[in-house]
C-alpha cells in the first residue's frame, strides 16, 4: 500500500477501541464499530500497517506483581556531547525497573519514570545501575505521594 493513510471515523474508532481492550475478537470489535468481520480484520491489517498500531500487550496489575512503588528520577550529566548523551540512552534502554526515560530540554538531562518494589529496592536499582554510568554528574528522586491519573490512551 503506497502512502499514508488517512483517517476516517471508523478507522478512529477501531483505534479508540483497542486501546481501551486489545484482546477483543475481530467479531466483537466489528460489531462495536458496525462492520462485518472482514473489512473490520482488513482495516485493522491497513492500521497496523501503516504504524497507528504497534502492538498490543497485557496491562499488568504492579501492585499483585510486587512493583507497586514508581518514581520519576532527573538525571544531570557531566557533559552533553552526542557520545554521552547516547551512552547513557544506550546504558538504561533495557533497564527493567525503567519504564520510561526522556531526554530533556531544560533543567536536567534526562527524566526516568521508575517502577520498583520499594525504597530499598529503589537504592539498589541506583547504586547498581545509575551511578555506574560515565557521565553522570547528579541525580535526583522524585517519590510521588498520591496517583491522580494513570493512563495509556492517546486523545483520538
């Protein structure tokens, strides 16, 4: 298929759909969007495609599976050459306990959002993992007290 598609309503909803529930069956999801099953499956093919679907996972519960504490964690660096910069993003890209990690514009380098059991684990995950990285010249722990919104949905 040559170009971008373009996005229709249907193409919209499907897409509201499976981000609310991936696991629904190709009949399930036609029927909430008023296709048959066919050009629902073919549309979600195009979708997936074209890169508006990635992928789909299973949301774990963090709390059941003993990683119920997340922390956001500022990052400075010594220096911001491209080499450091890229060192460090190479260093924490497959970090488990790292679920996200920004590179910034503006006070610090980088921000990493950080899922672990506790406070000890969390100094463990530090001591092991950030301040063995070259470059590193500061780092600082954010620890959040309530979480007001959590979400993965993308405003379609």
């Amino acid at each position: 298929m040559s170009g971008i598609l373009e996005l229709d309503q249907i193409d919209k909803r499907i897409l509201n759909i499976l981000q609310k529930d991936s696991s629904l069956s190709n009949t399930q999801l036609a029927e909430l969007v008023g296709l048959s099953p066919s050009p629902c499956l073919r549309r979600v093919k195009i979708l997936e495609e074209q890169g508006f679907i990635s992928g789909y996972t299973a949301k774990l519960n963090a709390e059941k599976l003993d990683c119920g504490l997340t922390l956001f964690v500022r990052v400075w660096l010594k220096t911001q050459t491209e080499d450091a910069v890229n060192h460090f993003a190479d260093s924490i890209r497959f970090v488990d306990e790292v679920q996200e990690c920004y590179l910034m514009v503006g006070d610090c380098d980088f921000v990493l959002k950080v899922v672990v059991k506790d406070l000890e684990s969390y100094r463990q995950f530090q001591v092991r993992h950030l301040t063995h990285i070259k470059n590193v010249l500061n780092i600082k722990t954010e620890v959040p007290v309530q979480t007001i919104k959590r979400s993965h949905l993308l405003p379609i």
